[in-house]
C-alpha cells in the first residue's frame, strides 16, 4: 500500500513537470539553472550578474588607485659616459595629427656613428623590404605595392624628423604602423638612417 503511495506521487509529480514545461511560446527558454555559467562575474568587469552596493554604478571593476596606472615619461636615457643623454617621451600624439608631429618632434637620439649602424640594422630588418635598400622604394614588396616613396626625391627628401617618426610609428597610406613592433629608442634610430638616405 505504501509502495502504491510513492509510485502515485512519482507519476504524479513527474506529469506536473511534464505538462508545466510545454509552453505556447517557443520563445521562452524555460529555466535557466546555474547562470553564472552564462553569465561569468569575473570575466565581465563592467556588470554585475547579481546588485553590488559597494562599488560606483553597481561595477566589478573598482577604479585603479591613484598612481598605480603609471603616465609619466620613459625616463630611458641613451649614450655613456660624456655623451649626450636624453629621455624619450610616451607618443600619444594621435594618428591623423601628423602636422603636429612635424612641428614638435625633434630625434632626442645624437646622431653618432653607432647609432647610425644601428640605424642601418633596424631599416634592413623591418623597411627594406619595401622602401630597397637605397630608400628608392624598389624593395620587393615595394615593387608589387606601387606608391613606395623614394626619399631621395621631391618633398620625401625633405621630411624631418616628426613626420617620419610619426608614419613609422602610425602608418600612412599602405604602410603599415610599427610602433608595436619596435620601441620608440629603435624607430628613432630608423629616422637617422632614412635621413642619410634622402642625401641620395
């Protein structure tokens, strides 16, 4: 008898779930269990699945206390000894603002015989391909690309220093930006060298 009692109650409870979980709506996802599966508090900094009352606008994410988040200059110095040191300092200087770039920025790299040199080795490892080996723009992507300048001639022999710093670092045109590439020491050491090559 008690086992009829059980067994009436299992199909009793099993037809309740079964007739409640047919709706008219095919839009309805029905219950959802375990959301943090769906939705990963620690993966989503900018909300939060269930309220937060301790943090600004009900966020993970905390901002950052002050000075932690560092802005200030490089501070990397170049050179030994007696010669000339200077610091580089962050480029923010935005992509379509190369007139900017132009006026302000001067190489704070001294032009040396090693820096040249090391000038040399950079432009071979990351521009040769495209701007050949004399900065005629005749490098073997260069040749499939078109519109490679040559420095040597009209207004590319008298870029200076910001506007070349500012297309290796940004891009301009088909070329693409480097400044992921190298660090701001070594794309300066580029624009030493490109300046002897826009000398022919």
């Amino acid at each position: 008898m008690k086992f009829n009692h059980i067994a009436l109650l299992a199909i009793s409870a099993f037809g309740t779930l079964l007739v409640s979980s047919c709706g008219d709506s095919h839009n309805d996802t029905g219950t959802q269990y375990a959301p943090q599966m769906y939705d990963a508090v620690g993966y989503e900094p900018y909300r939060q699945v269930r309220a937060n009352t301790i943090n600004p606008y009900g966020l993970n994410m905390r901002d950052p206390a002050r000075g932690t988040v560092a802005r200030p200059n490089y501070h990397t110095s170049f050179g030994k000894g007696d010669s000339v040191t200077r610091d580089l300092m962050i480029y923010n200087i935005p992509k379509d603002s190369i007139a900017i770039a132009e006026r302000t920025l001067v190489n704070p790299i001294a032009l040396t015989d090693a820096s040249l040199d090391e000038g040399k080795v950079l432009y071979g490892r990351y521009c040769i391909h495209c701007h050949g080996e004399n900065g005629k723009g005749d490098g073997l992507v260069g040749k499939e690309y078109k519109g490679v300048p040559n420095y040597s001639v009209g207004d590319y022999k008298t870029m200076n220093d910001g506007h070349i710093f500012h297309v290796i670092t940004h891009g301009k045109g088909r070329m693409w930006p480097h400044g992921s590439q190298m660090t701001p020491e070594e794309r300066w050491k580029i624009v030493l060298y490109v300046h002897k090559l826009q000398q022919g």
